[in-house]
C-alpha cells in the first residue's frame, strides 16, 4: 500500500511539475515578446476553459491607453471563416450546393469556377484589390458592388485554371458573401449576426464601419512605425490603408472580435450548433486539386494533419498593424489566440513557443 501511495505521488507530482512548466514557458514567451516591444495578447485554452491569458502594450499609443485582455481587434482574415460559416449554413438550408457554379449567382467575366473552389483558394481568381488600387478613387469607400463592378469593367485575367492549385484570394472571398445575399436576399452583415454572433453570444464581435468602430470603447487601435519610428495609427497611412477605402467589403475580412468571443466561436465548432458535423468535418479536411494532389485549405482553415499535436486548423490575418491568429488542436480540443496590434515581429516567436506550450500543457 506504501509503495502504492509513493507511487500515485510522484505520478501526482510529475504532472503537475509538467503542468507549471509549460505555464512557466509559456509565460516566458509572452515576456520576451513584451520586452522586444509587443503589443497584443495571448490566450491559451483547453477543453474551452482559459488556462493563460495576458495582455500588453497599448489600446492607443497616441492617449498611451493600456491594452485589455477583453479589448477589441480588427480580425482580418480570420474573418474568412465566418464567411465559410455563412456558405455553409447556406447550403444546409438548401440554397446552395458547393460544386454550384459561380455564374449562377453573379455576374463576372469568369467562368467554370464552383463555390467550392471560392471558399477553398483554389478558383484561379485575380487580386480585386490591385484593380481597386489603381482604378478606385480612394476619397470614396468602396463596397461588394462595387468591386463586382471594377473586376467587370477592367477584366485581370485569371492566374491558374479552376482548381489547377491553391493560390490565395480575397477576392473569392467577396463573391462568397455576395453570394449569400443573393441566395437569401439579406444583407450578409445582418445575416451573420443572426446566424453567428448572437446565438453564439459572441456580444463584442461584429462587422463594422469605420464610424461603428469609432464608437467601442475598447476597440485596440492598430499601428504601424512612422518615419521617426513612432508609433501611429494605421489609419493616418490613408493611400496604403485599405481597410479605409476598402471598408463597406464584405467577405473577406472586417470582423472585429475579441480574444474570449473567439473562444466561444472555437468551441461551438465542436458541436452541431450552426452546422452538422459532417459538414465541419468537410469544413477542416485538405482538397483536392485537378491532378488528384492535396492542397491544404479547407472551408476557411487552413489545415495541418501531420503535427506532432494531431489534427490542427487555423487562420491569420493581417490588416495594417494588426496580426492575429488563431489555432486550434482539435483532437486535444485547445485553442491559441493570439492579437497584435503593432504589427510587431516578436509575434512569430511568441505564437511557437506559445504552441508548443499549449500542445504539451496536461
């Protein structure tokens, strides 16, 4: 029975000895970075329930107002996701089939390319935002109809052939959420709030306008050096900051979120309730290419089956000044979030070691 005992407590005190290590390292990930000039946060969760958390640096460097753990970031292209989410609950309803053709919902001078292929990255499509960038004039705000419009009149041509490879595309993106509207005949940000945010209970996130952003409190402004290496509002730098003459698309970013709403989108992805699991499982599952090879993009998610932590998907993002991200171990179930608003390079440092933490955190 001693030996029993004896051996139950070093077993006890192993794990928790394991345990504080992993919190030790990721603290001190989380320090270096603070001390190279990071300004952001991190939270690491498991089985939903948040295990680190830590914010620094600033909401506003200007009013030098200190960042929040509960601020709110712009998201960027983590946003993806929920316009997958969107197409998704689209097609459970019937009012779309994924291999549908994008022809059959809009006007644009490509064809051949399925819905599939738009939420994938693998559509061949041009960059919307080289058109917009040399043709918009960036004094008015442009929106969905408008970048429908521009790809019309100017015509980039293609850069691959419908699923040929996977090649980024924000503009596959805005057909995505034009599509929405035009199967349901809503408006897409009205759409996600009914269909996402408030049955999540996601009450800080949002699809907002520059003035609706103006207007949170607590909304981390993101910020880029200027020529004397102080930091700034992103948004002072008008001519390359497309999210301001950019800012009524819809689609491919512009959702504006916090670190634990984020957890509560995470963790209803382990359940049926926006859709089934089958279509998840599709949602976070490799694609296949025309030649019959992989491409490792899912419904919104990148996706990643050989890491050493099992099953992983996740997404960037990155809006002038802001960088974020979020992963998720989903055979572990636990989630790392991490949102920058300085743009800063000790990002990539924090969210390695930050990882590797996390994926051996008992």
């Amino acid at each position: 029975m001693r030996k029993l005992y004896a051996l139950v407590s070093i077993l006890l005190l192993f794990g928790t000895s394991l345990a504080y290590s992993q919190e030790d390292q990721a603290i001190k990930a989380f320090s270096d970075a603070e001390t190279k000039g990071f300004s952001g946060l991190l939270l690491l969760a498991s089985n939903g329930e948040i295990i680190f958390e830590k914010a620094t640096g600033f909401r506003s460097y200007e009013n030098q107002i200190p960042l929040l753990p509960t601020d709110v970031f712009e998201m960027a292209s983590v946003s993806k996701q929920f316009t997958a989410m969107m197409i998704m609950i689209c097609a459970e309803k019937g009012l779309l089939d994924y291999d549908d053709l994008l022809e059959k919902y809009l006007t644009t001078p490509y064809l051949g390319i399925t819905i599939r292929q738009l939420l994938t990255h693998t559509n061949g499509l041009p960059d919307y935002q080289a058109v917009m960038d040399q043709h918009w004039d960036k004094s008015k705000v442009a929106d969905n109809a408008a970048i429908l419009e521009y790809l019309q009149k100017y015509r980039p041509p293609m850069l691959a052939q419908p699923g040929e490879k996977y090649e980024y595309s924000n503009t596959g993106y805005v057909f995505l959420a034009s599509i929405v509207e035009k199967v349901t005949g809503r408006d897409f940000i009205e759409l996600s709030r009914e269909w996402i945010f408030n049955p999540l209970g996601m009450k800080d996130t949002d699809i907002r306008t520059l003035e609706e952003k103006a207007e949170v409190v607590n909304f981390a402004a993101g910020h880029l050096q200027d020529e004397n290496g102080v930091y700034v509002n992103a948004n002072k730098f008008h001519a390359s900051d497309y999210t301001v003459w950019l800012g009524n698309r819809k689609g491919p970013g512009r959702v504006s979120s916090t670190a634990r709403d984020l957890l509560l989108w995470d963790q209803a992805l382990y359940t049926d309730k926006l859709v089934s699991r089958e279509t998840l499982y599709t949602a976070f599952s490799p694609t296949i290419l025309n030649d019959g090879l992989w491409s490792n993009y899912g419904f919104g998610w990148e996706v990643d089956l050989n890491s050493s932590f099992g099953k992983i998907v996740s997404h960037t993002g990155d809006n002038p000044g802001y960088r974020t991200i979020i992963i998720r171990l989903i055979e572990q179930n636990k989630t790392l979030i991490m949102l920058n608003n300085n743009a800063h390079e000790a990002k990539d440092e924090l969210i390695k070691k930050a990882l590797d933490a996390l994926g051996n955190w008992e």
